[in-house]
C-alpha cells in the first residue's frame, strides 16, 4: 500500500461528454466494497472525494471523482458472493427464469459481472454455451472451480472482440449492478453492441434513483464502485449512444428497488409510450433539478444529525450498551463512514459470508464476527445495515438470542 493510488475528476458527462454540475457531497471514503485483513491493519487503504454530478441533458448521474477500477476489486481481497444469502439466490433464480423462458432460442448467453457464477450456470442446459466475465480473480478462480467457465477481465470493446472470436456472437448478454460499476459506460454499451448477435437481448439490472430517493434509503447506495447511478432517462440516452435500443424495462424489488432493463440492437419499440412516462415522473420529481440536491443535500445532513443524537443518548442513557451491526455490505461501509461510526462505538459487525469474517471494516475498522456473536450478550442491540434484508435477518438473529434490541437507521 502506498500514497501512489488516486482519483481523476471526472468533469464531463460519461454518455456526452457535455459538462456536469456538482449536486451531492459526502466527505471522504475509501472503497466499499473492501474489507481489511488482519495483516493489513497497518496499512492506510486509499481513499478519495465521494461526490455525485449531474448533466441534466442526458439524465446522467455519477461521481465527480473516479479511481482505477482493476485496483478496486484487486488490491484487496473481494469479499462479495451472489449466492451470498437466500434473498439474493431467490432474486436470481427469477431473474434466471424470467430471461430462459421470455429468450428460450439463446445459444450462447454471457454475463458480464459473473461473480461465483451462481446466476450464468443456470443457463448451461440442453449444451447452451455460457461464459462469466469478472474483473476479480478470486471470484473467477471460484467460479472455475465450480465449472463455470469464467475470465478475468474488465469488460470493454477489446473484450468484446476477444469474446466474439473465441466463441462468436451472443445472444443473451447480462450485466447486474455491473453496468453502474464501469469507468467507462459508454464504452462498455458499445462493447454489448458488438458482442451481441443481431436478434440478442441485452437485460441488465441497476439500482434504481429515483427508489432511493423517493425511499431516503440514499446514502448508503453511493459509494465509489458505484459510478453512474441510472434513470430512465440516462438508460435510454446511453443505450442510444452505443446503437441500442431500450426495449422494455421493469422496477424490481432489490437493492431497495432496481431497473430490470431489457435492449436490443434494432426493432420496433412496442414500448415506448411507458418509457417516455417514466422519464417524465422522473423529471417530475425533481432527479434532473439542480435545486432538488441542493435541499436534499441538507435533508442529508439534518437526519444524520438527528440519527447520531437519538443513538448516543441510548449510549448515555445505557452506558453498558452493546452494539453490534448486522450485515457487512458495501452499502454499510458508506452509511458507518457518513455517520462517524467506528470500533469505539460498535462492538463489531457480524456476517454470514466467512470470506468476510475475521476481515474489518474499511477506515471505521470495526471487526467482523459470525452471528453466533449475539449468544455471547444479554440484551445486545443490533443495528441492521443491510436493510434490503432485513425481515430475514432478524428472524435469524432472534433464533440466536430473542433478548436482542433493534435499533433502525
């Protein structure tokens, strides 16, 4: 680790290149995504600006400042497994049989973001070729390891060519909570493009703006291996740019609410007239208004305020308080650095993953433990950070110990 990792300001518009405006600020934060080892204790992780901008024209949202993305999934050891919980495996069960049953004529599907492969092995029947493509190298060693095939790369036009050679055209590319995570969106559109066959689909899922913000469930979400933060409206600019066409979309229920995007290379949009009402709910309220974040900047801020007196009068009104979070998510490590919470005021965090335990948590180092944790205190608080699971996190967690106390976000 040395002082030589950095941040570029990210000054035009990712689909544009027209100029972009500040709207929101958080501070300084190291990567999400990321947790520490114990032999890494000693060292300080890079950490850089989190801010988001905005091009009003285009729809697009991203952050101002945007750091080397083969060092953001490789300079420490990646953590995050689809197949990590059952939320997630139902979620992409549905997703798996949603895609085969409405694009039952693929021969060759690839998913971009492939992780484990949990979702991209579901559609290796009836010998369809499939391949997983993941810019993490443990995560495709795992992958391979369970037989599916799977390369490391950080997808982009040249990938897109190498694909097409080995293997040829595709007519199922997918890329979940993938796509927002490219340095270089348009790039990675246009990388589709090429891959895909010429009756392909392109169905991508991407946290959802305006559920964040019509939920508040906001800071949490933003974070710097997120970098465009979709719409609609920025989804069907973006695709237009790369020469596809937004076919059909849907709001699905994860992440606290996603786009299930669905675009092809050509062909009459039967949909239309439903995109187009979305864009305008969408500018109805206010997600391409400069003067929408600059109050919401300050509703931020005052709740965290709000947030941080309620919690430490529990601290001083019970001064033998122990608190544990539950759920060491990208989305915690955001939400634990906005709020100034570390080591000193959680106990630890506990996590059902054990690629994640024994690890700490990014500049708050809180420790990360199983929920066995909870048997060893009385009347524990439990602060849920991974709320998108929550109702099957507490129903574990009081199985443990039904004493526990739940304190919200």
């Amino acid at each position: 680790m040395n002082s030589l990792y950095s941040s570029q300001l990210l000054s035009e518009c990712l689909i544009t290149q027209n100029p972009v405006s500040k709207i929101l600020d958080f501070g300084q934060h190291s990567y999400a995504d990321t947790f520490i080892a114990e032999n890494q204790l000693h060292l300080s992780e890079p950490v850089f600006p989190l801010q988001l901008f905005l091009n009003s024209e285009s729809g697009s949202i991203q952050l101002g400042f945007v750091s080397n993305d083969d060092e953001r999934y490789n300079l420490y050891e990646y953590s995050y497994t689809s197949s990590n919980s059952k939320v997630s495996r139902n979620h992409w069960d549905e997703f798996a049989s949603f895609a085969i049953n409405k694009y039952a004529d693929y021969n060759f599907a690839v998913e971009i973001g492939s992780n484990d492969g949990y979702l991209i092995k579901q559609f290796a029947k009836n010998n369809k070729k499939i391949l997983g493509v993941d810019c993490s190298k443990q995560m495709c060693d795992l992958a391979n390891a369970n037989d599916v095939n799977s390369i490391q790369r950080v997808f982009g036009l040249s990938v897109a060519k190498e694909i097409e050679e080995a293997y040829g055209k595709a007519d199922i590319i997918m890329a979940n909570n993938v796509f927002n995570h490219s340095n270089n969106p348009l790039d990675f559109a246009k990388a589709v493009a090429h891959l895909l066959s010429k009756d392909g689909v392109f169905i991508f899922e991407v946290p959802y703006w305006l559920c964040m913000v019509e939920s508040n469930r906001f800071v949490d979400m933003v974070y710097h291996e997120h970098i465009s933060y979709f719409t609609v409206k920025s989804c069907v600019n973006l695709l237009k740019a790369a020469g596809l066409t937004m076919v059909d979309y849907q709001i699905v229920d994860y992440h606290g609410g996603s786009l299930r995007v669905e675009a092809k290379l050509a062909g009459n949009n039967q949909n239309e007239q439903k995109i187009l009402e979305a864009i305008e709910k969408e500018t109805a309220a206010g997600l391409f208004d400069l003067n929408f974040y600059t109050k919401f900047q300050k509703k931020l801020e005052l709740d965290r305020a709000n947030w941080l007196q309620n919690f430490y009068d529990l601290l001083k009104n019970d001064p033998g308080a122990v608190v544990i979070g539950v759920g060491a998510a990208a989305k915690a490590n955001t939400w634990l650095n906005w709020h100034r919470l570390d080591k000193t005021l959680l106990h630890c965090i506990t996590d059902a993953s054990k690629s994640k335990q024994g690890k700490y948590t990014p500049l708050s180092r809180i420790p990360i433990a199983s929920d066995d944790e909870f048997a060893k205190h009385e009347r524990p608080y439990a602060l849920i950070l991974s709320w998108n699971i929550s109702t099957e996190l507490k129903q574990i967690l009081l199985k443990i110990n039904p004493n526990i106390r739940f304190i919200s976000q």
